[in-house]
C-alpha cells in the first residue's frame, strides 16, 4: 500500500500539485484521501477509463439523488458528489502513474466535470421546487407558494445554464483567438497574455473563482452546510447571481483581450 503512494506521489507533477493547491478544500481536505483511493484502485488493477467511466455513473446518481426528494436527497447526492470529486482525482493519478492518459479518457473526464457543473444547481432548483425550505422563496420574497416553486426552478435553471454558457464562452475564445491574425491578413498567432503572477483584484478574483464558484472549492461543503441549515434556496440564489456575474465578466474581458491591437503575435 504504501509503495503504491510512494508510486503516486512519485508521478503527481509539481505544476499539477501547485495549482490543485489553490483549491484550499481540496488540497486540506479532499487531496491526501484521493491519493489512499488511488493507491487501492492501483492494487486492485483498476485502469483510469474504469475510474472515469464509474465516477460519470455516481455523478449522474448524485445529481439525481439531489433532484428526488427533501432534504435527504439534497444530502444524500451531495455525498455522492463528494465520491465523484475523489473518484475524478483518482482517474487522473491512475493515468499519470500507469501512463494511461487517452483522449478518450480525456474526453471523459471533461464530460463528467461539466454534466455536475450543469446538472448540479439546476437539481437543487428541482429538489426546493418539490420539497421548499421553511426560508424558500415563498417566505422571503413574499410571494404565493406556487410562484415561489416555479421561481426557485428557475433560479436553479439559470444557474446552471450559467455554468454552461462560461464554459461555452471559454471554449469560443481558445477556438477564435489563434485564428484571429487570418482576418488582418497576419499569420494565426497566439494570444499574447501577461506572464506576471496576477496581483490585486485580478488575484482576488481568481481566488474568488477556484475557491467558491468551482466544484473543487467550497461548492459542495456550502451547499452541504446550507443543506443541513435549511438555507439551500438562499444559497442557490448566490450562485445563480456569481455564475452570471462571472459570465458578463469573462465575455467583457474576452472581448476585450481580443480587441487590443497588440493582443496576437505570428505563431
């Protein structure tokens, strides 16, 4: 067991371990437990498309689980996407230290990450539709129960459509910026971005964003916490007003970086 650790560790990339690092409930809380796991799935001869394959299962169960029912459901799935948040870091160790990494393994592993960052909140909208909290919509927004039911999906539609549209917005601008230089009759270059450590709000932000906007982060121990608290529909409501928040501001600072007449360079 513990040659198998040594092995893991052995194979974890220190730019992978710096940047899983600035996720401070994973890398404190979550990390060391994923590398025991990965140990085990080693042993067992367990292969990282396995991994990956089962943990897109767990996912599905959780979100669903949360959309069933209650506050049961809302704890009970949540617990499942803890499983897959280990599950997800398990494939990753696996590949490295087997060297096993694919596109297919790839493709699998982002599949899973963006289904939960969709299905996740839009879920939780279902679950407080059917079973609202004593703090729901209805009570403090003053409105009729049934309002309030339909008003809580829809926050939980709109924050999970959020999430998507980021991700969308992100793949957008990987995919139109090196062919940028093609339309002022330039060789497609790459996007020229600052190399210095980001400093200021620009930090801020970005802590702001790993740590409680991503699924690493805080997401799943909040909305555990809030849960638990009967504060879930409160909580949803935030999220839904970040991811928005977070879409206008990557569109501003895409468009932007793209506008800037020094922004390509030829590849």
């Amino acid at each position: 067991m513990l040659t198998a650790v040594a092995e893991i560790r052995a194979a974890y990339p220190e730019h992978k371990r710096r940047f899983n690092a600035q996720y401070l409930w994973w890398h404190h809380v979550m990390e060391t437990p994923a590398i025991y796991l990965a140990a085990v799935a080693l042993r067992l001869g367990l292969t990282a498309n396995q991994v990956t394959a089962a943990s897109l299962v767990v996912a599905v169960a959780g979100c669903l689980t949360i959309a069933s029912d209650g506050i049961t459901g809302r704890v009970a799935g949540l617990l499942l996407l803890v499983i897959w948040q280990w599950m997800d870091d398990v494939d990753g160790h696996l590949a490295r230290t087997r060297r096993q990494g694919s596109p297919l393994g790839a493709f699998l592993d982002e599949s899973g990450a963006h289904l939960v960052y969709v299905s996740l909140f839009f879920a939780l909208g279902v679950s407080l539709a059917i079973r609202p909290e004593s703090s729901s919509a209805s009570s403090w927004l003053g409105i009729a129960h049934g309002a309030s039911d339909a008003l809580i999906l829809a926050i939980g539609a709109c924050a999970g459509t959020a999430t998507a549209f980021r991700t969308v917005l992100a793949d957008l601008y990987a995919k139109v910026a090196p062919r940028a230089g093609a339309d002022t009759g330039e060789e497609p270059g790459a996007l020229v971005t600052p190399q210095r450590p980001a400093a200021g709000l620009s930090a801020l932000y970005r802590w702001y964003h790993l740590n409680v906007l991503e699924l690493p982060g805080f997401v799943v121990p909040l909305l555990l916490a809030a849960s638990i608290a009967g504060y879930a529909s409160e909580l949803l409501l935030f999220y839904a007003i970040c991811w928005a928040m977070d879409v206008v501001i990557v569109f501003v600072v895409h468009a932007r970086r793209l506008s800037a007449p020094n922004a390509w360079v030829k590849a």
